[in-house]
C-alpha cells in the first residue's frame, strides 16, 4: 500500500485532541513526471479542494520553477505565468515549456491554506524511459517504512541512507517492501543510482541498500524493471554498555613471580626452606646475599648436611634417614606463621591470575572494579575509586556486519598494587614487603632448632629480610609508573528484539597485554556486556 508518492502528501494536516483537522489540497492531475524535448511544451493541472473536499471554484495558483544547483537546472525552461485561476472543477493550468539543453527541474504549484504540489520535469533530447523497482528484504528486522530515492548520474559511494542527499525525482514510500516504485519520463542517456531505505516503527534507521543503472541498460521508450535489496544495517552501539571480562593473567603472574621464591614456598616445607637458604647464606659473609650458599664455612655445611636434597619440584624432605630434617624442624619452629606463608605461596598464583573485570564502555573505557577469589573468598579492588591516574581512556569502536571491533587502549591498572591489597585480603593478613619481620620474630627458635648458643640467630635475621625482599619481588615486577595495561578486543552485538539497538554483547574477546618487570605480557581475555 502506497503511503505518499509526492512531497506534499500529508503535509497540510494538524494534529488536534480531536484527531487531525481537514485542511485544502492542492493535487497534481495526472503524472506528476513530465518528459520534454528540447522546445517541447506541456500542460500542467493542479486540483484545489476545500478542507470538505468539494472543489474551489475562482482560487488562485502561484506557478513557479525550482532548480537547486547542482542537482537541478531549468537549462532556460519557462512557464505560460506566474498565476491561473482554478475553474469549475477547481482545476488550474500553466503551461512549460522546455530550453534548448538538457535539464531536471521541479515547477511547484502553491494555493492559499494548501501544501504545495510538485511536478518534475526532465528535458533531453536522447529520448525516455521508465523505472519500475521493487524494494526487497535482505533480513528480518521489522520494518514500519521503505523510501526509494533516484538519482542522476550519482554513484551509490556517494549517497549515504543516514542522510540522504535532496532527489530531483519523486521519493517512493510505502509501508513495506515488494510494492513497485515507479518513474517514468526518465532521460535515457543518463545514468541512474536507486537509493532504498528502511525504517521501523520508532523511526530507527534498520536496512539500506543502493543499485546503479548505467546507460548502456536504458534503451529509449523502454520500462526497466530491478529488484532493490535493502539489507538489515548493523544494529547501532547504545551510548554505554557495563561489561564484565574474564582475564587469565597466568602468565603474567608467572613472569612476576619467577625466581622470587614464591614456587618453592608453596612446597610442604616452603617457609622454612627459603629462610634456611638464605639464612645459611648470610653465615658465609663476604658472598652476596642472594640466598645460594658460596663457599660456606664449617657452621654453614654442618648444618646443610641436616637438610636433605631437593627433589625434581624444589622441595626439600621432611626426613633425613629417620630423623626429622632441619627444614622440618625450622618449620615447626615457625609455627602459624610458616603454614600460612605456605598457604598463601600455593593460592597465589591461582588468585592473582583469575582477574573479573568489571567497567563502562561507551566513548570510554572506564574501570570500576576486579575481583579476585581465593578458595570460598572473594575481594574487590576499587579501580574508579582509587588514585591511579588514568582509569578511564578513549576507545574507538569500529561495528563492521554484527561484530564490533574496540582499538587498542591503555590504563595504569597499577596490578602490583591491587596485588598488595589481595595478598592481605585473602591469603594472608600480613603485606609481603613485611614478611621479613614476621619470619624473623622467629630466629630465636629457629636457630635453636639447629643449633646451640645463638649460632644462627643474627644469620636468620638477615636471611629473613633477604627472602621477604626477593618475595617482594614479584609485586614490585608489578608496578610502573606509566600504562601498564592495554585492551584491545572484539564482539558480537545481540539485537535479540530486532529494534536495530544492540541491547548487548557477546562472545567478547580482548587481546590484552599487562606490563611486568618492563616487558609486555600477553593477557588472556573475554568479556560480555549490556546496555545500560
């Protein structure tokens, strides 16, 4: 069913509580397309009825020629007058006549209280055709509304549906697809671009689709029949989005760690082994206080060769033949302290590394939280609320089909930070940079387990701020004073009420990368998001 063939259509009605008022018409008689050669003439008559529809007899019509350049030109075309007065049957006439050169042009017909009527008129002297295209759906999205535009001598790369540029033809609008648009009196030598457009019932732009006709296609005096696809349009990003990723920082967390000691702490007797390491380091004196006994004295080997060697994962034994051996007895000797660093050394890979993402995405990125769990437990470090500098960064998003692609962008995530808090949230009510004081408050027992009269007090005092350095290690690998966290991803919109609003995203994959010890480190990633 055909809604409005010409620009006047609908245009003089005011919309009142009592539903619209009738107001006068002014209606082209006929065609309202008119094909001239050059020097050609032609009648035009308009209709003029009262609000009650009865036509108006002695009524004055203005006549005039519209030609809005580039588009449209008059190429000299002229009219009979300026005015006519409608007769009996409230019908006026003018007449036009065409230049001596090409040209498109509109003559527009204007009576008091009426919107104007329209006639377009084509001059050429390579003879004329006629369209008939048929608008057809390529998708499923509901559909309220399908305008046809024509063009001239336009290629499709320059007609966008979001805006489309003024026509000098008749727009076609119906209410669906598969109704004919039709022009006829077309200048066969032209060539032509069929710009369709559809909309739904909100007025949302949902499908679009251009086609081009060259000339070689328009034989003068014959009807072109084409089939327009209109294709479903991506759906349109709404203005914000609260999304939640899953990031696997595994990796990155591995490179932190690494010969911090934090792999062999997580062994039975962890705690103890690296305090004795770096302990039995330190009664060398004169090596560097890394922890690898060099050159040891007579006290230092005496009391390696109660500890037992390490097996393939690092650990050392908890007997040597069938006595306990001196890490098992220095574990005991750290008591609460000793399990609770073990247990915090096995869960800290595991925790650290399972990162729930939560932030706003829009023109932004903007971080608001991640979430991190141990065992039954779980903590959030506020991001937005924090002092890192750059939470929220610009993020360009490019929709290509259904999939929406985020560039790259950067925070200052700050994760050696964020570490810190979780360490002492979940695995251990103590921070790491003070783990040396906690394990050294120890010494006294620790030395007496293997030794008498003190021998290894002062040793283990030092061994014991060696090893919380090197464990601080890993967190300190963590920070950087600039970005340190980069996002880059994809998805897929979810349109689920075909409104052309993407509602949500799904099957999100970020390519991220997470700064550690100066090097970038590839972060695992996915996400899903919704409209806020």
């Amino acid at each position: 069913m055909t809604i409005a063939v010409c620009g006047a259509c609908g245009a003089g009605s005011a919309v009142h509580d009592g539903g619209p008022t009738p107001t006068p018409t002014l209606t082209p008689v006929g065609t309202d397309q008119i094909g001239l050669g050059f020097g050609e003439s032609a009648s035009l008559r308009v209709r003029y009825t009262d609000a009650a529809g009865a036509a108006s007899v002695g009524q004055t019509v203005a006549w005039m020629i519209v030609a809005t350049p580039p588009v449209e030109s008059d190429g000299g075309a002229t009219l009979g007058g300026g005015h006519s007065t409608t007769g009996a049957d409230g019908v006026a006439t003018v007449t036009v006549t065409a230049g001596a050169a090409a040209a498109q042009f509109r003559v527009r017909a204007q009576a008091s209280g009426a919107p104007p009527a329209s006639f377009y008129v084509t001059v050429t002297d390579q003879g004329f055709v006629s369209f008939v295209v048929v608008p057809a759906a390529v998708g499923d999205r509901p559909t309220a509304r399908v305008d046809v535009l024509l063009y001239a001598d336009v290629d499709c790369s320059a007609l966008h549906a979001e805006n489309p540029a003024p026509s000098p033809f008749p727009t076609r609008t119906f209410d669906g697809y598969g109704h004919a648009a039709t022009w006829s009196a077309l200048a066969a030598g032209s060539a032509y671009a069929v710009l369709g457009r559809a909309e739904n019932a909100a007025g949302t732009l949902v499908g679009d689709g251009c086609i081009v006709i060259a000339p070689a296609q328009l034989l003068p005096g014959t009807e072109v029949h084409l089939a327009l696809p209109i294709v479903d349009r991506p759906p349109a990003l709404a203005p914000g989005y609260a999304v939640t990723s899953s990031l696997d920082a595994g990796a990155a967390v591995a490179a932190a760690t690494a010969g911090s000691g934090w792999q062999a702490a997580a062994c039975p007797l962890g705690p103890a082994q690296l305090l004795l390491d770096c302990a039995l380091d330190e009664l060398d004196g004169g090596d560097p206080e890394d922890c690898v006994m060099a050159n040891p004295g007579p006290t230092a080997l005496a009391l390696a060769a109660l500890r037992g060697a390490a097996d393939a994962a690092g650990c050392r034994p908890a007997t040597l033949g069938l006595a306990p051996s001196l890490d098992a007895l220095v574990m005991d000797a750290l008591g609460g302290d000793g399990t609770s660093l073990r247990a915090a050394a096995a869960a800290l890979p595991s925790t650290l590394s399972a990162v729930a993402l939560e932030s706003t995405l829009g023109t932004s990125d903007t971080l608001v939280r991640a979430r991190f769990q141990a065992g039954g437990a779980s903590h959030a470090v506020e991001l937005l609320a924090s002092a890192r500098p750059v939470v929220s960064a610009a993020a360009t998003e490019t929709v290509s089909g259904s999939v929406v692609t985020i560039a790259d962008h950067g925070f200052t995530l700050r994760f050696g930070d964020a570490a810190r808090e979780v360490f002492r949230a979940l695995l251990w009510d103590q921070p790491p940079d003070a783990l040396g004081s906690v394990l050294a408050a120890h010494c006294a027992s620790v030395s007496a387990a293997g030794c008498t009269g003190n021998c290894m007090v002062d040793a283990c005092t030092k061994g014991a701020a060696v090893l919380a350095a090197r464990l601080g290690s890993a967190f300190r690998r963590l920070d950087a004073a600039a970005i340190d966290f980069r996002l880059a991803g994809t998805a897929t919109l979810v349109d689920a009420n075909l409104d052309g609003k993407a509602e949500a995203m799904q099957d999100g994959a970020w390519t991220a990368k997470l700064l550690v010890g100066g090097a970038w480190i590839d972060v695992a990633g996915t996400f899903s998001a919704t409209a806020l």
